[in-house]
C-alpha cells in the first residue's frame, strides 16, 4: 500500500501534486511518502509484535536523516555498515544501544568510532576482523559486543549481484568455522560474543530461502549453547523484496509468520534489518521529458533524470515501472527512457509502453525510494537531486538540490598549474 495515487488524472504523493513539486523544486527530483514510510515500519515492526525484537532498519536503503529520525521516533535502531552512517544515525539521534554494525571490511577508524559511541554490537564477518576489534576495544579499554554473521550457504534465488549468504560470497563465516570463531571467541578478553546473525540477500520474493536459513542458525545456536555460549540475540537480516512490477512477495506478516514458527521457544531477542520494504514503494523519482527522437530502430525519450539519479535499471537491468505525471488518454507507443549520460547503458526503462510524451512533460520513476537516492553519483558531473518529504498536504525538502559549485568544493589545483 503506497500513496501515490490518480486524483482527476493527475498524480499525487498523500495530498500534494506531484506535479506541484516538480514546479517547485526542479527536476529531477526524489519525492518520499511520510504516510507510507510509516505504515511501512509499523506494518513490519508490529509482525513481531509478539515476540522479544528490534527493528534495525538498514540505511543504505534510504539514509536521509529525517527518514532515519522518522524510525527512530517509531521506536526503530538502525542497521550500518560504515561511520558515515554512523554519523548520519547518531545525527538523528538514533539509540547508540539500537545500532548494529554489519560490513565486511570495518577499518580501525570506524571500529573505534562505534566502540566510543557504545553501540548494540558488531556483526562480525571474519576472524581477522574479531581479532581487530578486540585489540581496538583493549586499547580503548571496553569490551565489544559482538553477533557472529553465518553464511548459511542458501540461495536467495535473486540477482546474484545482491546475494550474500552463499558459500561463493564474502559474507560472513561459514556455518563450521562459527564453531572455531566462537572459541577463538572466548579467549578474546574484549569481546563479548552475544549472538548470531545472517543475511542472505535483497528482493527476495519467497520465504523459504530465509525459513532454510533460520533452520542452521537456530542449530549453531542449539550448539553454541551446549558449548557454553550465552547467545542472546539472533540478527535475522533483513532481505523482503517489494512488488516492482509482477512479483508476488510474502507479506511482512507471513513472513514474522514462517519465522517465527520455525524459531518456536528459543529464548533471543530478535534483529531484523529491513531496508527495502520499508521504503522502496515510500519513494518515486520524478523527472521531466527534454526530447523525444524515434529512430529505425526505436523511439527514445529523453530526459533529465539518468543512471547517475537511479542506477539500478542500469546495473542490475532493474525493473520500475514509469507514469505519466499527467495521466491523459493519448494513444502509446513502445519506447526506451533514458538519460543525458554519454553511456548507452543510460537508461531507466527499455521498450515500455508509454502514452505519447511530449517535451515538458513530467514522468514518475516508481519504487525508487530504496537505493535510489543512496546509489546516485555525479557521474559527468551531474548535481545529485533533492529529496522531498510529503506529509498530508504539505512537502518539505529534505535534501536541496546540489550545485555546480558543490561538485567543484572539494578539489584545488597546485601552485605550478596557478592555484585556485
Ligand atoms: N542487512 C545487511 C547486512 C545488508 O547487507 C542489507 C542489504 C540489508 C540488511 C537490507 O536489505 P533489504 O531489506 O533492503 O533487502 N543495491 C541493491 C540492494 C543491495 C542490498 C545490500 N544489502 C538494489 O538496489 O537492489
């Protein structure tokens, strides 16, 4: 359920045009549904209501400051995977006993960072890296809580390039070395091993592949327990996809369901680390049609929003859906949408029907609200666009525009080249 709706044909985010923004602030431009981001978390978070847990919403997906203060109220921590959303989560005031520290290459900067800021735990992915931390936490005199990531060796059946739970991957230990790591473990005087974690992947459209996953974490922790381990929390990831275009993935509360079955009496508080389902369908890009140019061959549309604003149906050949922001009833055609970028990977959707567009006219980049924002660059130095929160009938830019003169702040020339 999203509000991004047709009212008297034209679209509208909660109660605001779409198009009103679009005026506003320029294009191309992120606009978020607070309505839905809410509904979204609550819809989640109260899946397992019945059950010891905490939401960690991932932040890679979104990681807006005002989103993450949004969860944040609702009661939510946050999943991260470097200090710079580290910063960002502490920024928005985030719980440092609500954040979980996930990533397989956590350098010391960042250890420390977290160690000072006296977070949940650390997902660990290696033996290097738990050796690391303890040094870091002896040398800051602390002690880490730590969660071991298992790679349970399951495949999500997604794109392999979001896969991460498979023995091929870098993620995580394998499920016989978490035997060795919790021994290795136990003779680190600054760590202190409190749980178990995985994550297996992203969009993934059935529930079985995390129930399989669950069945080995569940008996490492039988084991562990045996072993004398006091495992206390048990990280589930995050991982449910949305509906982008035909897919059919299980509701969050099917999903709690299957687990929490499979889980039966353990005694953990629960982690999960949703990022897409929460904010994926929260979130549109809307951009404005500068050409149009019909070849032998196909019939593009042009416009300002590229690769660079939303790179996923370049790199993952990702499907979402586009409507006109002016819903009219010209007849279609079949064409590709693509971007001002010097690459012919520079597209956001291919051979789609669309109604004749004409220049001016504004276009709504659906389900971009999960790595959109996040995995936009400058790429042919590009401004990267503003975020726009709608909340009932009022909107609030959360991210202005970039200008030429940011793209340029960061760089100076040498003297012998005559300085800036
Ligand atoms: N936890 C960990 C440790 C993760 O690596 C991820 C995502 C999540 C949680 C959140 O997963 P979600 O609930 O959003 O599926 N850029 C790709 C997705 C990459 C996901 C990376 N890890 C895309 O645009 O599809």
């Amino acid at each position: 359920m999203d509000h991004f709706q047709y009212k008297a044909e034209e679209l509208y985010c909660e109660d605001v045009p779409v198009r009103l923004v679009a005026e506003k602030v320029g294009t191309p431009c992120y606009i978020y549904s607070l309505a839905t981001l809410r509904h979204h978390f609550l819809t989640f978070d109260s899946a397992f209501a019945k059950a010891r847990h905490l939401t960690c919403y991932s932040v890679k997906a979104n990681s807006n400051i005002a989103i993450l203060k949004l969860f944040g109220s609702m009661g939510g921590g946050v999943d991260i995977v470097s200090g710079g959303e580290l910063y960002r989560a502490l920024k928005a005031n985030i719980p440092s006993e609500r954040i979980v520290y996930s990533g397989v290459g956590k350098t010391v900067e960042e250890i420390d960072f977290a160690l000072r800021e006296k977070i949940l735990m650390f997902n660990i992915e290696s033996t290097q890296e738990l050796e690391q931390i303890n040094r870091r936490a002896e040398a800051m005199n602390t002690t880490a809580s730590v969660s071991l990531r298992v790679n349970p060796d399951i495949d999500p059946n997604t794109h392999p390039y979001i896969s991460t739970g498979m023995k091929k991957n870098k993620f995580g230990i394998s499920t016989d070395s978490a035997l060795q790591a919790f021994e290795d473990a136990k003779n680190l005087k600054h760590i202190n091993l409190v749980g178990l974690d995985c994550h297996i992947g992203s969009q993934l459209t059935e529930v079985t592949p995390f129930v399989d996953a669950l069945k080995r974490l569940r008996s490492l922790v039988e084991t562990l327990r045996l072993r004398g381990a006091d495992i206390s929390y048990l990280d589930l990831g995050g991982g449910l996809g949305i509906v982008y275009d035909q897919e059919a993935p299980p509701q969050p509360h099917e999903y709690a369901r299957a687990l929490l079955q499979e889980l039966g009496d353990i005694d953990c508080t629960l982690i999960f680390e949703p990022g897409r389902v929460i904010v994926g369908n929260a979130g549109i890009l809307v951009t404005r049609v500068l050409y149009t140019k019909r070849t032998k061959a196909k019939n593009f549309v042009i416009t300002d929003g590229a690769m660079n604003d939303l790179i996923r149906p370049s790199l993952y050949g990702s499907f979402h859906g586009v409507q006109p922001v002016a819903r009219n009833l010209k007849e279609t055609e079949t064409v590709d949408i693509v971007g001002p970028i010097c690459e012919s990977g520079d597209f956001l959707a291919r051979d789609r029907d669309l109604p004749l567009s004409t220049q001016g006219d504004y276009l709504a980049v659906m389900s971009a609200g999960a790595y959109g924002f996040t995995m936009s660059s400058n790429y042919n130095s590009r401004p990267r666009a503003p975020e726009v929160l709608v909340s009932g009938d009022k909107y609030f830019v959360i991210r202005k525009r970039e200008t030429w003169e940011d793209l340029v702040r960061p760089e100076s020339i040498p003297d012998f080249l005559g300085g800036n």
